[in-house]
C-alpha cells in the first residue's frame, strides 16, 4: 500500500538536498490535515471557553454570552473513568513468561518489580494522564521512550545518582506528522517538530561522547546555523523572503533566524533514493533550520520501526487519523449555549420589554414608578414575551446533555448518576454492563494499542541501556516491610511481554463479583445439595483476588483452623493463669509480697 517509504532523488550527492526534500514532506503532510486542525481548534476553544465570546457562538447577536461547559465536564469524567479503569491500584502491569519454569518465574517477579520502581521513580503516571487527555481531546495520543542517566559527576570525582533508567515522553498531536494512507501507523515514515533554545542545543551537543561522528554531525550544523543567524542578523529582511522556506508559527524567515530559537526536524522511517535505486530501511534523520543534516543513522536492529506509538479512539476508514469522542459533540455544544442565551435574552426581554410608542410622547426615563405624558393619540406599548415558549428550552438542554454523556461512550451510572425507574439487582447489572460497554471497549483499545507496545518498548531500552545493577523497591506484606533487593540486566532478560492488565481486571472483576453476591443471595446457590459441590478454599481465593486484597494474603489453606486453634490455645493458658491465681493462698501470692 502507498505511504510506507520516502522516495527523494539524488540522495548521495547532495545532503542537504535531503534535508530540503524532508523539510517540503513535512509542509505536505502539514497542509493534509488543516482541517484537522481547525476542527481541534475549535474544540479546543470550548474546551477552555469562559464565555461564548471565545468559541464561534460568538457570531450571534445575543446580548448575554454564558458557555456551558458541558464538553469540558465529559471530558474530566472521560479522564477520570480512564484513569481509574487502566490504573486501578498498584499491580496493574504483569509480565507473561513463555513458560513456567523456576526460572521464569524469578525473572517475571524481577521485571514487574524493576518497571513498578521505575515508573513510580519518574512518576509515569502523571505523564499517562496527559496522553490520556490526548486520546480524548484529539482523538489520537503519540508517545515514545527515551533512556535517562540524570546522575551528576561532581568536580572532585564523586557521581550523584539520579534518576538512570526509561522515561515515557508524550507528543503532541500538533507536533508530529505522517503520511495518513498508510495502512498502519508503525508502516509510514513520521517527521516530529521540536523547538529548542540555541543555548539546550550548543548543552545537548557537549554532552555527546567526544570524538564521535553523532557529535560531529551537531557540531557541524550548529555551526551552519550560528553563521545563518549572524548573516541574517545584518543584513535587511527582504533578502530572505522565500515561500519555499517557511518556518511554522514565526511571522518570517528573517524573525526566525533572529530569535534564539532553534527548529529541529527529526524524522523517522524508511527511504528510497530513486536515482540510484537503493533503499535505506528504517533511518532516524535529525534536520536544522530546515537545511542541514545534524545526525544521519539507522536505528539499532532490536528497534521494530521508529520507536513512536499511536492510537485512536475512534478509527476512519482509510485513514490514521481518527476521531475523539467530544468531536460529534461540538455542535451539541453550540446548540445548548445557543439555547441557554436564547433563553436568558428572552427573560430580559420579560423583565425589559421592547416599547412601542405611538404618536407624540414627551421623553421618559423608563423605570419603576415613572410618569409618561403623551398627546391626544400618543401612547406607549410593551411587547411582551410567551414565557411557555421560554421556559421548554430548559428541557431541551436537559436533554441535550444526556444525549451527550450517551453519545461520549460515558454511561451516566458509571460517574454517579442513576437512570430513572426501579430496578432488581441482576437487572441493574445487566444494565451497568451494557452501559459501560462502549467505555470498556475505548480503555482496553488504548490499553492493548498503546499502553502495551509503550511498556515493552521501555523494558527493550531497559535490557539495551542497563550497564550496573538496579536497586527495586517492593513490599512484603507478610513481614509488613519494604523490601530493596538488586536487579541486574540478566535478571530483566527473557522471552515475554509486558501487559498492562487494569482495564481486563477492572471489567472482569467487577462483573465477576457482582454475579458472585448476586448468586450468594438466591435460593439455588444456598440449596445444600447445591452448596455441597462448591469449594469453600476457591470460593475465599477468588473474593480475594477480586477485591484487590491479594498483597495482604487474606487466603491461607486452613487458616482459620489454625488461627482458632492458637486462638484456644491463648483462652486455655490464660484460663489455668488464672485458676493457679485463684488457688494460691494471698500471702504467697506476688501481690501480697
């Protein structure tokens, strides 16, 4: 299918050439979705609007501006109910071995520890949050993975550790682009935009290894570009006006070149150079200023694809770019401001209506009380208002807002609100099952579509990066105790996957349990003949996994024989204590000494 390479020509003999043609690629891929853009623009405005003033409601010609924020309200229930379904407690993350031997088994333990520490370290979850935003506000969330080392070598020698280890970095959807025919995402070539300050630029450069031809190559384009800047700087501005060369959200080439401002083009993918028939699989290509080449590499052969991942609420046909679920919403939104407005005008025309004056009527201040004098056929007339009217648009709002929370994928029983009528308990159930479907559906999307191929990318740059032992922290709820134990890079290697595992136990759990208390309250579970076949020990085990009680090892073989037996071993001790006290005369007794 089309849209997997970047054909270019002359690719050898001139680099820059190459630049050009990645720098034009990215105007084209740019110009692809303008009205994408405007679309998420437009949502954004009523997202963070604080009055009609601000979003395109703004055309109507009401005196009263009120926005309510009904699409922002979904959105933080959206964002709320996300959260709490993909992370629902600590163990959301689990490691599947492809056997299970001793061994396997030690490692699945070392890699959940070693990634949970991680991702508590570099608070993880707070960045998950802002890609979750995304998924919802733009319909689509862009992710990678880069390794750290933040330690710091002090002058005398000595290292400060810091933070050494994976750290998940989001992308704005405004800020990487691709070709959207492709069939897959991970199959057509991306180019992400990053603005840097010449002074991050000149640091990130010293801190590449001395000698290398990575840091000759920044060097060499940082160079080219402090030279643009200072010929730029002197000279006038209309010796640089050209439409070939446009750099996104500065006024002109000349501003751009005189801010300290740097735009860097990193791009991603697959390229093939039709004059010399040759092709060039999976390169990173990092471009300055539009113009020149500062790094030029294949990625490592562990790496499948360009190491950036992406998912969609709600896919298009033929199309990567998909949906979010506020975007059919956007015009529910303006109808229900468009009402509320109506509505508030109307009641001012009631409490302020319009005057109609006939013939000669001498000036009046319009208040309470006033006196008007007017002619022999003059008069004075109010216009009044069908408050009926006004009042049935209170319920066309109301119904404009559930419709929305429908139509969102947001069931109202799931953020606190209940449907109206009586209802049994299974038939509530059946109810909260169908209603969460669509939710359910949208977070397992995200969580198998992104979340898994984000985690086990991080735990490959683990396995590549790891050069000294780990230390991970656990906690032992046997012995009440945080527990530190070291991990080394063998003890994270092995044939697995990593599998965020929250929404599955979030849907499953729930459904499990209720149809658990449901059948515990019939007749049927209660019937012994029933009851007799039914094993107590999985019965303890599955309420304990269910309930998330599972670290504080509720379920024991027999614990509660043993625990009654220690406990009536206590009872008869202390009762013959207190027998031998009773029998032993006063003044033997410690407390008559």
């Amino acid at each position: 299918m089309a849209g997997k390479t970047l054909d270019i020509y002359t690719l050898l003999y001139d680099r820059e050439y190459l630049a050009s043609a990645i720098a034009i690629k990215y105007d084209e891929w740019q110009n692809y979705r303008q009205i994408w853009l405007e679309e998420k623009k437009e949502l954004r405005n009523y997202l963070f609007a604080t009055s009609t003033a601000d979003t395109s409601n703004r055309r109507l010609p009401w005196v009263n501006s009120t926005t309510t924020p009904k699409l922002t309200q979904i959105r933080d229930n959206l964002h709320a109910n996300y959260m709490a379904a993909l992370f629902p407690g600590q163990k959301w993350l689990a490691w599947e071995g492809m056997s299970e031997s001793d061994e396997v088994v030690a490692k699945r333990d070392a890699i959940e520890q070693y990634m949970q520490t991680k991702l508590r370290q570099d608070n993880a979850e707070s960045v998950f949050s802002r890609m979750l935003l995304d998924y919802i506000d733009y319909g689509n969330v862009f992710a990678t993975v880069e390794w750290v080392d933040e330690s710091i070598v002090k002058e005398d020698g000595e290292i400060v550790r810091g933070y050494v280890g994976p750290r998940f970095v989001r992308i704005s959807p405004y800020d990487i682009v691709f070709n959207p025919i492709a069939s897959r995402f991970e199959d057509s070539p991306k180019i992400v935009r990053r603005l840097v300050d010449l002074g991050e630029l000149y640091l990130m450069v010293e801190k590449m290894e001395e000698g290398s031809a990575r840091k000759a190559g920044y060097k060499r384009a940082l160079d080219r570009s402090l030279e643009t800047r200072q010929s730029v700087r002197s000279s006038r501005e209309e010796e640089y006006k050209g439409e070939g060369f446009r750099i996104d959200g500065f006024s002109s080439v000349h501003n751009y070149f005189s801010s300290d401002t740097v735009e860097l083009l990193e791009f991603y993918g697959d390229i093939f150079d039709v004059e010399k028939n040759k092709f060039y699989k999976n390169y990173k290509i990092i471009v300055i200023d539009r113009t020149w080449i500062a790094e030029e590499v294949q990625n490592p052969a562990w790496v499948s694809g360009s190491g950036i991942f992406h998912a969609g609420w709600r896919l298009r046909p033929d199309n990567l770019y998909a949906m979010g679920p506020l975007d059919n919403l956007v015009g529910m939104q303006y109808r229900i401001d468009h009402l509320e407005n109506v509505k508030a005008d109307a009641y001012d025309l009631i409490a302020y209506p319009v005057q109609k004056v006939r013939g000669f009527v001498e000036e009046y201040t319009y208040a309470p009380g006033e006196r008007i004098y007017v002619g022999e056929e003059g008069d004075v007339e109010f216009m009044r208002t069908d408050l009926s009217t006004i009042v049935s648009a209170d319920n066309q709002i109301e119904t404009l807002m559930f419709r929305m929370e429908e139509l969102a994928g947001a069931p109202r029983e799931a953020m606190g609100f209940r449907t109206p009528g009586e209802k049994t308990k299974f038939e509530v159930q059946v109810l909260d099952n169908a209603a969460q479907r669509v939710f359910l559906n949208k977070t397992e999307q995200f969580e198998k579509e992104f979340l898994t191929k984000l985690l086990n990318y991080a735990l490959g740059l683990s396995r590549q990066n790891m050069s000294a032992a780990d230390v991970v922290r656990t906690l032992d709820s046997e012995v009440e105790a945080v527990v530190f134990s070291t991990v080394s890079k063998d003890d994270i290697t092995a044939d697995g996957l990593l599998r965020p595992v929250g929404a599955s136990q979030f849907a499953r759990k729930a459904n499990v349990l209720q149809n658990i208390v449901n059948l515990a309250n019939t007749p049927l579970f209660q019937d012994p003949a029933v009851n007799v076949h039914i094993s107590g020990k999985k019965m303890a085990k599955l309420v304990e996994e269910l309930s998330d009680l599972d670290d504080y090892k509720l379920y024991s073989d027999n614990i509660r024989v043993i625990e009654q037996a220690q406990t009536q071993r206590m009872i008869d001790s202390a009762s013959q204590r207190v027998e031998q006290a009773a029998a032993t005369p006063a003044e033997l007794s410690p407390s008559g000494l």
